[in-house]
C-alpha cells in the first residue's frame, strides 16, 4: 500500500512538471491600488497612504498638479497630501502610478474641497455604485473591482457615517439568480434604511436583488401563485418594502407586477391594464420604484411606454401618465406626450404629496398626489425632476436622458437655477457643476446623485454624495 501510494504520488508529480515544463501560465502584467479615489479637506492638513501591489516590478507615482505632494516610496506604499485650497472651487487633480516598464498603468483621482468646506463629499471610483438613505445620514456603495492577476472581479461593500465622514467596510451577500442556483455577486445598492442596518442589494441594474441585515439575506413571502421577488426600494426603517413579483403569462413565460410588503406580508397592487396606445392589453410589465417616508404611497411605471402611475394609502391605482397622455401621429409614426418614469427610485416627496418627473421627455413635470393633479414647465425645455422636497422643491438634471449637469426647479414661479449656484447661494460652498442629486435628505443637507465624467473611450456618470454641515 505504501509503495502504490508513493509511486501515485511520484506520478502526479512528474505530471505537474511535465505540464509546468512544456506550458508556462501567463499572467498579464497588473498594478493595483489601495485607494483609487480620494477627497482631501481643503484645509491642507490630512494625508493619504496608498499601497500598491504589481507584478511588473518597480513603479512610479507622478502627478501634474502641483497642489499635490507625493513622498518617496517605502516598500510598498506612498504619502499623498494636498496644499491648502485657497481657492473658491473645488479643485481636481490625479495621479499616474506606472510601472518603469510601463506596461502596467492605473490613474487614482483627486477631489479637493474649499478651505471653508464642512462636511463629507465623495466622488465614487469608477467601479463603485451606491445610495444614500433618506435622512442623509448613510451612504452605502458596491466597489466592483479587478482582481490582481485574473479577469474576474470583486465587489466589495462600503457603508459611510455621513455625520462623522467614517468610512466601514461590511459583508457583501451573494445573490441568487432567479429561476436557476447560480450565485452572483451584487453590482450596486437600491436601497439602505435610515439606521444603515437594512440595505437592499442588485446586480445588472435590479434585475437580481436581496434585503440583508448584518449581512444576512432576509428572505421575503412570496403570495401565492406568483413566482420570485424583485425588490426595489423601502420606506425609512424597512417596515415596507416595493417591488415586483412575477406571474405566468397565458402564452409562455412571465410577466412582473407590482407588490408591496408592509411587516413582512405581500399586497399584490393593481396594475395598468393596457400601455398608452394600447400595444398591450393585458399583462403588462409593472414596476414600482419609489415611495414616501412611511411607504403609504407608491410610484412606478408601466414598462411599455414608462406612464407615470402611483398607489395611494388605501392601494388605490392612480394611472395619471396613460389617462393623460395626447397621442398624435404623422405617417405612420406614433408621438406619445404624457408623464413619464423609468427606473428612477426617489421621485417622491418623504411626505408623499409631489412626484417629479418629465413630460414628453423634455420638460420637467410635478404630481400632487392628495389632489391627483399634474403641472407642466413647458418654459424649461431639456429638464428632467429626479428629486423633490417636501415643500415642492424639485431638482434635477439636464439636458434630459444625457444629462451633464444638475438643476434645481422652482414650480411655483417656472424657474430654475443650475445646482451648482443653488448649493453656492444656499450654502455658499462651490461644488463642481457637472454634478445632479437624485435624493435630497429632509434637512436639504445631504445630497446624493450622478455626475457626467469625460472618459479617455467615451462619457460616463459616476455616483457621489455630499453631507454640508
């Protein structure tokens, strides 16, 4: 026995040579940093450490902006300050860390705030994807990076204190997939409850989602005769949770409609029964995406023609976007004017009364939901409301669907201002105007949003967040 044991081992052996002898494993060449991005206080007084680890030997940490000072390596790691910003503006810098073949490149950026900056502000990498609860004071994001010396990637999850600008790592669940048990890693956060405990995880932009607290999965009912959850949002301490569930169309596979759980039990809610122009008549694709404070009221869309439809307190439909929709055509091509919505989560007013949106996908439209009434700025061509407060201030971004830069909308007198001069008139702190807040917290203190980036192959909208004290 011990001698087929050794010569099985003296086999395997000689297989693993003879295979590492005659085929080499190639591993391109990677340089991988700690911190990709960083904000530093416009102070002068706080510091970076960024360690880097590659496979391509020495490296070197370059910089063209002379605000920034980079200290000489120590192993594997590098000291990064920035001088005091004197400066009104908010100042952008970056710096180059390249191997000496320089093979292997990767850029870290820099955001530096004004010397009178209070407060937290974060531009996310890339890479990252999160949201902020409602009443400003979390902001939780998904990282999803490359893995040194592979082509798969990892997410990992990020929650800050918003109050104190602390920054935690915490557990990053699995998702699993719909009908099959394939187990995949979530790309970004729908949702995250006013304690920072409950957050809602997605990946391909919802279309797999999981409710988790402390990192566990809670799995959520299912009412009988519908198939799996999506989950899309919550109210401010998770005791009602919006989505969608699915149901066997009578001619082959599923269709989603609207559910909400209120305490754990599912109310499957009316769904528009036909789109604006009557392509479908039945078994329309339905999703909510947003509610109130206390998720007594809901907004969403039908998935055809994106009409704006919302749920009352008593689970009442109120279909304002199809009954209200002016259909028009020419030469066999169909126009659809009417309130509309997409995939869009914070609409909606905590208190419930005003839904934002857009009109004909040009002009910034407001719902008030105790009225059932609507009003149109057909004076402010190009805007789209993502955000309201509970007054009826609405901001948002232009121009609509490419949006590059944010808006604030003032209904009751048909204005609006860029929301880089807002934040300055109201706060009087420059932010950069390439930047729109998609959820505004009750105090109007923290904001959280998009903001277009110029990329080296084409344009994208990185995620950021900014509590002013």
């Amino acid at each position: 026995m011990k001698n087929i044991l050794k010569s099985t081992i003296m086999a395997v052996a000689c297989m693993a040579g003879l295979a590492s002898c005659s085929e080499e494993i190639q591993i391109d060449p990677y340089l991988n940093l700690s911190v990709t991005t960083y904000t530093f206080q416009g102070n002068g007084n706080d510091s970076v450490i960024v360690k880097v680890k590659t496979n391509a030997g020495d490296w070197t940490a370059t910089t063209n902006n002379s605000f920034l000072e980079i200290s000489q390596p120590a192993g594997d790691s590098i000291v990064i300050k920035a001088q005091r910003n004197t400066s009104p503006e908010m100042r952008n810098g970056s710096i180059l860390f390249s191997s000496a073949d320089g093979q292997a490149q990767k850029t870290m950026d820099i955001v530096q705030l004004t010397a009178n900056f209070r407060g937290v502000f974060k531009i996310l990498p890339a890479t990252g994807r999160g949201r902020m609860s409602r009443n400003g004071q979390w902001y939780v994001y998904v990282d999803r990076t490359l893995v040194e010396g592979t082509n798969t990637f990892k997410s990992t999850t990020y929650r800050i204190n918003l109050l104190t600008g602390e920054t935690e790592e915490i557990p990053t669940p699995m998702l699993t997939s719909n009908f099959e048990s394939t187990q995949i890693e979530p790309d970004g956060i729908s949702a995250v409850s006013d304690d920072g405990q409950y957050i809602i995880f997605e990946s391909g932009g919802n279309v797999l989602s999981a409710l988790t607290r402390d990192g566990e999965i809670i799995p959520v009912s299912i009412p009988q005769g519908y198939h799996h959850a999506w989950l899309i949002n919550m109210d401010a301490d998770c005791s009602v949770l919006i989505g969608s569930v699915m149901k066997e169309r009578s001619g082959g596979g599923y269709w989603s409609t609207p559910c909400k759980w209120v305490d754990g039990e599912p109310i499957v809610l009316d769904a528009p029964q036909a789109d604006a122009i009557n392509w479908v008549t039945s078994e329309l694709d339905t999703y909510p995406r947003g509610c109130s404070e206390d998720g007594s009221i809901v907004y969403g869309s039908e998935w055809q023609t994106f009409g704006l439809c919302y749920w009352t307190a008593d689970n009442k439909l109120h279909n304002i976007g199809i009954e209200n929709a002016e259909i028009t055509g020419t030469g066999g091509t169909t126009v659809i004017n009417m309130i509309e919505v997409q995939a869009s989560y914070w609409n909606i007013s905590n208190n419930g009364k005003w839904i934002v949106t857009r009109y004909a996908d040009n002009y910034p439209a407001r719902v008030n939901t105790l009225t059932n009434t609507y009003e149109i700025l057909d004076n402010l061509p190009g805007m789209d409301g993502s955000c309201v407060t509970d007054d009826g201030l609405a901001f948002g971004a232009t121009p609509t669907y490419i949006a590059s830069s944010g808006v604030a909308i003032d209904f009751e007198n048909a204005t609006s201002t860029s929301f880089k001069d807002w934040v300055q008139e109201t706060y009087g702190v420059t932010i950069p105007g390439n930047i729109w807040p998609e959820i505004v917290s009750p105090d109007m203190k923290a904001f959280a949003g998009r903001g277009y980036e110029a990329g080296t192959a084409s344009p994208y909208t990185s995620f950021w967040v900014m509590r002013i004290e």
